[in-house]
C-alpha cells in the first residue's frame, strides 16, 4: 500500500493564506493524553512529537528545523507541520511482516486555525462532510478532518467508511491505561519524541523455538531454551524515548510480563538482533549500556541525525504527489531559476537518504545485524513521497529508480529468508544427515549452510544495485550541474 497523506511545509502555508475565518492566534489546549483519545484502539503503535520543544532545541535551531525553506532530508531526521505544536501519530503495524501498515493516522494541534477549503485549494482535494464534520478527500489517497478548531485529522487509506467510524464516535479510542497511553507520559521537558510499538501476542511461539534453536544464544546452552522462550513470549512491547538538547539521547525500554533476568549476560545483544532480524536494526546500540528494572530491559546511549531518521520513518507523516498539481508550461528565465532550485533541493534530499542506508548495501552483515530490509521500504516510500512540484523531469525519473531499486533490494533479502526456511525445513530432523556430496554432517550445520549459501545471492544482488544506484547518482549530478549552470 502506498499512503501519501501531505507535505505540511507547502499545504498548511497555503492553507492558512487561504483561510478567510482565522480571527488570529489560537491557544491550543489540547495536550497529549487528550490527543490520544482520538487514537483508535486497534492501533498498536505510536509516535508522539512535541514539535515546539525539538524546533527550540539547541540541535534543532542549529540545524534550522524550523526553516521551511530547507530541503526535506537534508539537515532534519523528519518533516514537522510547522503550523502544529503537537502531533500524535497512531497506526496498525504487522510486527511479523517488516512493520508493513494496515492504516496511518495523525492528530495534531494547531496554532492557527484553517479552514478546509483551504486545504482542499492547497491539496488539489475535493470537499466533503462525514456525518456533519467537514472534511477533505484528496488525490494522495487521505482524508483531512476539522475534529475542532484547533485539532486537525488525516487518515490513510481514504475509506470513507473507515475515516467515518474513527472521527464521529472515537470507538473504542486507546485504553488510557493502556501500553501506548502510558508510553506518552514520558514526553516531558526532557523528551520531545516518544515511540512505542504494543507487542503483546505479536511473538510466534513455533517460531521463536525454531530461531531460538538455531541461535549462538542456546547452541551451547540448550538446557536455557525453554526460559528463554518462556521470556519471549511473555513480551508486552518496545519504547524509544528520545531527548534532543545539543546531542541526541536516547533510551530504548523493552516490556516484559515476566521477569526478564534469564537471558543474562546476553540480553543486550539478544535485543540488537532481534531489531536487526525485524529489519529496523541500529548498529549505535552495540555502545548503548544496559540496565534492568524489574521486568524491564533498558539500553540508553547517542544517536544521530541518521540513526533518528531512520527509526522515524518506521512511523511517520508522508509528503503529497505534487504531480497533480504540476502543469507543463513554456519556460521563462525566472521559471528556470525556480526548476534549478527545486531540482537542487531534491536532489540533496535523495543523496541525505541514500548517505544514511549506504552501510547496508556495501557491508556484509554479520550474526548480530541483519539486512534492514524494513528501513529500504520506508526510505523508497520518503523518496516518492518528496515534493517534485517544478523538479526537473530527469531527476524525478532518477528518484523513481532509486525508490525501486531499494525495493528490489528488500524483496531479494526477503526471497532469500524465505527460499533459506524452505531449504531448511527439507533437512531431516536428526542429530546427523548425509549432505549432497554423501558426507556425513550435522543437521545444524547443515542449516548454517543454507543459510550462508542464500545469504552470499542477496549480498551479490546488493551489491550490484548499490553499483546502478552510484552510477546513476553521478550521471544525474554531471546533467543537473551542467544544464542549470548550478552546483548540485
């Protein structure tokens, strides 16, 4: 599924030049806890930001956070409405299938109000009214929703009947004692960012042993299996509270309905590979130190800009397809200085994604971190989702390649996992089997050769991409420079 919700950087300016009811300054009152309310249940994943506070950080001034005139990746680990003080992002992920999407939605509270013809005139949307509240469906597969005056909706995909059910009754909205209610009162005035993912039930059992059984963590252990699964399978979800001063802080809690002790020693690793094996893996964790609190397991250390925006594309607030807005028009002198422009800025946004995933294409992985392959689907959703409104044509179409080629480039991880489980699960379940060369070998290291073998075709089919992706980024420089006479 692919969502495009809205660039706010562009819409909401638009919006609010439009307005014609704005009276002046809105006072939003509207604090966490209460935007949570219009998160439905089924969501079991959320990301709060208090956008003000990260804005008037020592990193985010320095880094113009707040300039709207920047380009979108470029100094910035995310996109903020720069109209919205508060914003709460809820959606329904597939723990088991690289965190793919059900449903997105935002809620945010606003500064100013606006209007929806505005937004429908910034949007290129069509206006509407679901069961008396105003609304906007647009071409970027959304709908926009006025919940009040100073709080604003958007929800993907556009089912009119799924947007309706959420924004006039708020059924069954989040538990406020709930695992994503609780993990928002960490956002204080030392945390401007919270993530938190509701894994309770999400852990395979048959699976965990099958992984388990094979992993350096039992292979000389056996007899701590069963713990260990028994560990696993009681886990009730992950939160990432980040804090952003001068530096980035940030402290990754994982929730147990047991008592996590058992995993010892290798409990700090057990979790990078976990995260590296779900494809959202960080490797700034191997320097993060450990701590346990009850039943909770705590790694706390740096991150940058790069490791930030990675982890906020697994949940975040898309841009719009501006090429419905774009019409082809003859060139005029100060039209081309406005392409160049554009076309720069893209540019820089695409290489600023392209420099944070670069390691996982030109690294071979080892046992602790795995491919991301998660990470190269939402960075090809980010990069069809940049706003290509006056971009040249050329370089749209080397965005475009980009974005496929890091598909391909997940899609090959995954074959290679699932023809790996296949060839595996041929090998006969005994101490020892014959392999096809007649010679006598154990099962297990049977399977590490499997591994190893399909492991060594997507590393290859890596490779070769990241050579097209190189190329094609040098090519495009060398045209875009020389037909704009600017530096890209």
């Amino acid at each position: 599924m692919k969502t495009q919700l809205f660039h706010f950087h562009s819409c909401l300016t638009v919006a609010l030049f439009f307005t014609t009811n704005a009276t002046g300054l809105v006072q939003a009152e509207q604090d966490f806890p209460s935007l949570m309310t219009k998160i439905p249940a089924s969501a079991n994943a959320v990301v709060v930001i208090d956008a003000d506070k990260l804005r008037n950080s020592e990193l985010g001034k320095k880094n113009k956070w707040a300039d709207k005139n920047e380009a979108a990746y470029v100094n910035s680990p995310f996109i903020l409405p720069p109209e919205a003080n508060r914003i709460v992002i809820g959606s329904q992920l597939n723990p088991n299938n690289h965190f793919s999407q059900a449903w997105e939605l935002a809620v945010m509270s606003l500064v100013e109000p606006i209007s929806m013809r505005s937004i429908a005139r910034a949007e290129n949307g069509q206006l509407d009214e679901i069961a008396g509240i105003p609304a906007v469906g647009t071409p970027g597969n959304a709908y926009f929703v006025q919940l009040s005056d100073d709080v604003l909706g958007v929800m993907s995909p556009a089912n009119r009947q799924l947007v309706a059910r959420w924004a006039t009754l708020f059924e069954n909205p989040q538990d406020q004692d709930g695992y994503l209610s609780k993990a928002v009162q960490d956002v204080n005035d030392g945390a401007q960012i919270v993530l938190a993912i509701d894994l309770k039930n999400a852990v395979i059992p048959y699976q965990l042993s099958e992984s388990l059984s094979e992993s350096e963590f039992i292979q000389k252990k056996k007899h701590d299996q069963s713990q260990w699964e028994g560990i696993i399978n009681s886990l009730l979800g992950v939160k990432l509270t980040v804090a952003v001063a001068d530096k980035i802080e940030g402290k990754l809690s994982v929730d147990f309905a047991s008592d996590p002790t058992g995993l010892g020693k290798d409990a700090k690793d057990a979790i990078i590979v976990a995260l590296g094996r779900s494809g959202v893996g960080i490797e700034s964790l191997d320097s993060w130190n450990l701590s346990q609190s009850q039943n909770q397991i705590r790694l706390e250390g740096e991150l940058s800009i790069a490791d930030l925006r990675k982890i906020m594309s697994i949940l975040e607030m898309p841009g719009s397809d501006y090429s419905s807005q774009a019409e082809s028009q003859p060139a005029t002198e100060s039209q081309v200085d406005l392409v160049a422009e554009a076309s720069k800025k893209y540019y820089q946004s695409v290489s600023a994604l392209l420099k944070d995933i670069e390691g996982e294409f030109k690294t071979n992985r080892d046992a602790r971190h795995n491919f991301a392959a998660t990470y190269m689907q939402r960075y090809a959703k980010r990069i069809d989702e940049l706003p290509i409104l006056n971009v040249d044509d050329e370089l749209i179409n080397f965005g475009l390649m980009v974005s496929e080629t890091l598909r391909d480039t997940s899609v090959v991880q995954g074959t290679s996992n699932i023809q790996s489980g296949v060839r595996k699960s041929s090998v006969y379940k005994s101490n020892n089997v014959y392999d096809y060369n007649n010679t006598y070998r154990s099962t297990s290291s049977m399977k590490t050769q499997i591994a190893r073998e399909e492991q060594a075709v997507a590393s290859t089919a890596r490779f070769n991409n990241w050579k097209e992706i190189q190329d094609a980024t040098a090519n495009i420089r060398v045209q875009m420079t020389k037909k704009y006479g600017v530096e890209f």
